[in-house]
C-alpha cells in the first residue's frame, strides 16, 4: 500500500536519501526543507508524487502549516513520519551559550515532539502509524565538542521509548534509527581530514555508512512486516557501538 510519508530535512544527505527510497516505491512524499528550497524542488519536479514543504522545526505554527499542507495536496493526513531534520555544531564545552544549548535542543528535540504531537491523534484514528526518529551515535555514548548534540539526540531515544509505551497499542510502532559515520556532503570534509581518517580506522566494519543503507532501514521500518518492532533503536555504525 502506498503511503503518505513526511521526511523532514529531506533537501540534502540522509533525508534526501530516505525520501528518494520512498519516492522510487511509490509512496507520496512531503519533502520538508528549510533552507535549501531548490533541492527539495527538485524532487517534485522529478517525482509526481512528491511535495516540497518548508517547514522550521523549532516552530511550532510553521509544523502546523507543513502538515496542513501536506494534508491538503494529498488529501490525507501523514502516515509515516521520519523525524530526520537537525542541526549539528561543533564547539567545545566551555564555549557553549545558552543560546547555542537552547536552539540545538529547540530543533533537534522539540522538533520531533511537536511534530510528533501534531500528527499522533491522525494515527490513533486510523489505528495505524509510524514514527521514525533519526538520531545517532553521539546521542548513545556521548559527545565531546558536541555536548548539546548529544545530549538532544539522546532525549530523543528516550522520547521514541516513551512514545512507543504509550502508542504502541493504537497500531503504531515508534522507532529510533542511530546512524554512526555516513558519507555524506556534510561529513566528506571532516572525513578527508587525519582525523577523520583515523575515525574510518576504528570502525570494526573499515568503512562508512551509507544514505542507502540508513533509507533502506527506514524503509523497512515503516512496513507492515515490522509491526512488531517498536520502541526500539537500530544501531547502523559498523560495530562502533553495540549498546
């Protein structure tokens, strides 16, 4: 059955891969964006089935409008949600404001529990749902010019724990996906760097992660076949970290 999908930073690297995946499977997809108009674009023009939608996750009225837009074009409300947009800054601890802790976790986490809010009571009518929350390996085992990053993307595993307690019932299954290092355009600098070399070196596996291989477990969460996996967060980091 084809579904109506909502992937929020689906412009560039992981979530574009995902709302790719989707699109290529028939589904109808709301490709959230912030910024990069163009490329989200892009996808509606390649795709008849998709839909760029702006949307700023630490607003609240702008979640509200994304999903009322998304409902409107394709005359249903949204029955996946993959919660991938977020930010990311590098900064040691000491040097942290408010500011920066406050606008981290206003996108990272607030994001994913207003959206989530917003499209739940949708899903309880339907009695059928899923939730997917793109988190990562920082957000399991720490960070360390990250501290803000992983401290939202850790609240956010816990978030998909309690959700999954709570809605699990209705028909819908929330899961987390916990990415280690992917290639991505964002990471390829960071990676060609000595550092980042050594990082490869320490990964069990020997190599990256691919945008495939994480919209490929997104795509099977979301399934029927995987009705029974809730609560849940699906480590893809090579061996990085086995928690």
């Amino acid at each position: 059955m084809n579904r109506i999908i909502f992937v929020t930073g689906a412009s560039r690297g992981i979530g574009r891969g995902i709302a790719e995946l989707f699109l290529d499977y028939g589904h109808r997809v709301a490709v959230g964006y912030r910024e990069n108009q163009e490329s989200a674009e892009y996808l509606g023009e390649k795709y008849p089935n998709a839909l760029a939608v702006k949307v700023d996750l630490a607003d609240r009225s702008s979640i509200k409008r994304a999903i009322e837009a998304t409902r409107s074009h394709f005359g249903h409300g949204i029955e996946v949600l993959v919660n991938n947009g977020a930010i990311a800054q590098e900064k040691p601890f000491l040097t942290i404001t408010d500011e920066d802790w406050d606008h981290m976790h206003a996108v990272n986490l607030r994001g994913p529990f207003a959206f989530t809010q917003e499209i739940l009571p949708d899903m309880v009518d339907a009695g059928w749902g899923r939730i997917i929350n793109i988190t990562s390996i920082g957000g399991q085992w720490g960070g360390f010019n990250q501290v803000h990053y992983a401290s939202a993307k850790a609240g956010l595993i816990n978030f998909t724990k309690s959700m999954a307690k709570i809605y699990s019932a209705n028909g819908i299954t929330i899961n987390a996906v916990a990415p280690g290092l992917v290639a991505t355009d964002m990471s390829a600098n960071e990676l060609q760097t000595e550092a980042g070399r050594e990082k490869i070196k320490n990964i069990p596996a020997q190599r990256l992660g691919t945008v495939a291989e994480v919209a490929e477990t997104v795509l099977f969460l979301s399934s029927d076949g995987a009705s029974y996996i809730t609560g849940q967060t699906i480590n893809l980091n090579g061996g990085m970290y086995f928690g």
